[in-house]
C-alpha cells in the first residue's frame, strides 16, 4: 500500500533560505521510493526553485499564507525601511504572545484549515519541519482529534536552548514562559520527535521523560546527485597559493572566530610575509557587515550570494574549508558541512571543543582550531593541507550522511 504524507515546511527549495532544503531533498527520494506526497509552504517563497527533480510534482506543492509582517523578514538599509521594520515589530508585538520573530505565528487559521483538509484526504502521515516553530505549535492543537495520524516533528534547530537565532533570548521572561511551554506541548503530543543531531535528541529525552514520542536522530545529509559533476574539477594542487572557502549562513554571534583568522593574519605576515602572500580566503553568502575584520587584508574576499555552480566550484579547488560554529550548537553537522563532505574537501572547523571538532579529528577529515590555538598551529595545519592532500578522506565513508538512505530512516517512521 503507498504510504500518505504530507510535508509542512515554511521554507521549500529555495535558493536563499537553506532551512528548505532538508527536505526539499528528501521530497525527491520519497518520490522515488513511491511515497504519495504533499507539501505545504509558505505563499512568501516565491523564488521557490522548481529544478528538474521538482517540476513534473508542482502540482503537490500548495501554499499557505502565514501573513508575517513583510519588513519584519528584512534587514533594514535604509531610514523608510527602519520605520516600516519598527511598525511591523510593533504589529507582530501587539498581537501574538508567543515569539514575534517567529515567521509563522500569524498563520494559525489558514495553516490549520488547509492541514486538516489534506488529513481528511487520507494524508495521515505528517510531518511538520522547524523552525519557525509554532507550525508545531498549532499543529499540536488538533492531534488529539485524529488517533490514527503518525504526527512527525522535525527539528532543524534547537528551540529554547539557542542562543544563536531566532530571537529567543531577545524575549521578555512572560514571552520565553510561553515558548518554554510550547516546546513542551509539542515533544510531548506529537508521536515522532526526530532531530538532525544525536545530541538534541538527547537533550529531549532527559528534558521530557513523560514523553511517549519516539525519538529518532536522522541528520542533514547530501544528495549525491548534486556534486557529481564538480569533483571532476580540477583542484589547487598546481598552485602555490593556499585557498580557503568559506559557504553559508554565518551567525553573528561566531564573530570572535573571524576576530581570531584575522590576528593570525597580521602575525603571519610579520613573521613569514611569503607565506601570508599564498593565502587566500573567499567567503560566499551574507558576510556584508564583517568585510571590516578584514580590511587590512586584501587576500580576504568577499563575494555575497553566488549560484551554487560557482560555489561548488570554488570549493572543489579550494585546499580546504571553513566552518564557524557558535558555542551554543558545537555539535551540529550542518548542510555547509554536508557540501564539503560530499565534495571530500578537508575542514577547519573554528568552534570550541565538541562533537563536530571530535567527528572531524577522529575521522581525519580535517582540523579544529579555536582561541587556545595560535598562529603558529594555523601555519602548521594551512601547510599540511597543501603538502598532504591525500591524508584527508583516506579511509572515511560519507554514507552516513548520503540523503537517499538517510530517507530509508524516514521510511521506516510513517504508517
């Protein structure tokens, strides 16, 4: 009998929001393996990304809209959108007592009405990806009324414990109470709890003993199919220089790593300037407000938001990349680092000691540094790179991270 379900998942597929792309992949394996699928996603997405795997299923795609306050989503840049940021701010404020951060917390009625609709179609598999997390939130409120339902929560990201997004330290202690509340509600109401790390479904389990979810860890991973063409690119092995990439989303709050390269920096190019003069660093993504850190160096570049045609290709003559983990989640294996592994490009991982400087030691895929490190470990580490490519990868498998049987994990999970 093919399995039913449907997906919830605020972002989809699209090209500037990374939290979409978890299970926009795995939509493409459970395709294949026969799932009868339907996805919810927020009307904002409208550079959704109908690539090749998507197009013949655009049909199953429906849109929700979750009425966030459009300047509340910004970054502003200028006096006008300054003004329209603080009345949205308010807005949000005035009329939600949960996080006015939170993307889908205006949404409540239209999610709900459109959620039950497909359950009463025979969709009794759902799963609902976060963040934003009040989708779980609501979504909590009607399990009670559908027994025979598998209610799936997937969670990307921490909720009460992070400290480095979504705003939650920012609330008052009344807002927090609610979240702390919420989070509750959901682990302990839906029947799945999975999580992308071994440590967060942990965390889970001892937090919430009464709970009778299953709890299940199944990772971020890669789509095997995405990288084929980029490792036949040649790398840098030819050239002197020592070329370093950084992808992805950078969180403010691992601003004191990037404090750090550029210390090493100024010291290497007193110490060794032919050294300092082979160094290259080219970051990709929204790195705008830390091109100062680095404006005595002109070696240091920064390129914005690229295609992934042009990143992947960076990276794969890159000698190495750059990962930069907040105190908050040392443990994560985060997408960026699921492109470098599936590329078998060594890592330097600035973060303090963890499961992901650990995974990444152990495995002798790469090097940790941190702020007990100095210059000199950084050259001794830039130099092995260059001068021992091979040792890196040599006897690691990815498989575990291979998206086509991480969705094995999720099969086994629905009715």
């Amino acid at each position: 009998m093919t399995k039913k379900l449907l997906i919830i998942s605020y972002f989809f597929n699209s090209p500037k929001n990374i939290g979409g792309r978890r299970w926009s992949k795995f939509y493409k394996y459970l395709v294949k393996k026969n799932v009868d699928l339907r996805v919810l996603t927020s009307s904002s997405n409208e550079d959704i990304k109908y690539d090749k795997d998507l197009i013949k299923l655009k049909d199953k795609i429906d849109f929700v809209n979750f009425k966030y306050p459009k300047y509340l989503g910004v970054n502003p840049s200028n006096f006008i959108e300054k003004i329209l940021y603080r009345l949205n701010l308010i807005y949000s404020k005035l009329t939600t007592n949960k996080n006015f951060y939170d993307k889908s917390v205006h949404g409540k009625i239209n999610l709900l009405k459109k959620v039950e609709l497909y359950i009463k179609m025979g969709y009794n598999n759902v799963v609902v990806t976060i963040a934003p997390f009040h989708l779980a939130t609501y979504i909590s409120e009607i399990i009670h009324k559908y027994p025979k339902v598998n209610f799936i929560v997937d969670f990307r990201d921490p909720w009460v414990d992070n400290r480095t997004s979504y705003g939650y330290t920012s609330l008052s202690k009344r807002r927090r109470k609610i979240e702390d509340s919420s989070e509750k509600k959901v682990i302990e109401s839906y029947n799945h709890v999975v999580t992308v790390s071994s440590y967060m479904t942990n965390s889970f389990k001892q937090k919430y003993p009464s709970s009778n979810a299953v709890f299940s860890t199944i990772p971020n991973g890669f789509d095997a199919d995405d990288y084929l063409k980029y490792l036949n690119v040649n790398g840098s092995s030819n050239s002197p220089e020592i070329k370093l990439v950084f992808s992805g989303t950078f969180y403010n709050s691992a601003k004191k790593h990037l404090s750090l390269i550029n210390k090493w920096l100024c010291e290497i190019k007193i110490f060794d300037i032919e050294l300092y003069n082979l160094i290259v660093i080219d970051f990709f993504g929204n790195m705008a407000i830390h091109h100062k850190i680095f404006e005595n160096h002109n070696r240091v570049n920064f390129h914005g938001f690229k295609n992934k045609t042009v990143v992947y290709e960076m990276v794969q003559k890159s000698d190495a990349c750059l990962l930069f983990l907040t105190d908050d989640i040392n443990y994560s294996f985060s997408t960026k680092f699921c492109d470098y592994i599936a590329l078998k490009k060594p890592i330097l991982v600035f973060s303090k000691k963890g499961l992901t400087s650990n995974y990444i030691k152990e495995n002798k895929i790469g090097h940790s540094l941190n702020e007990d490190c100095n210059a000199q470990t950084f050259v001794k580490y830039l130099e092995h790179l260059k001068n021992n490519p091979s040792e890196y990868y040599f006897n690691y498998s990815s498989e575990k991270f291979n998206l086509e049987y991480l969705t094995n994990d999720y099969l086994n999970i629905l009715l």
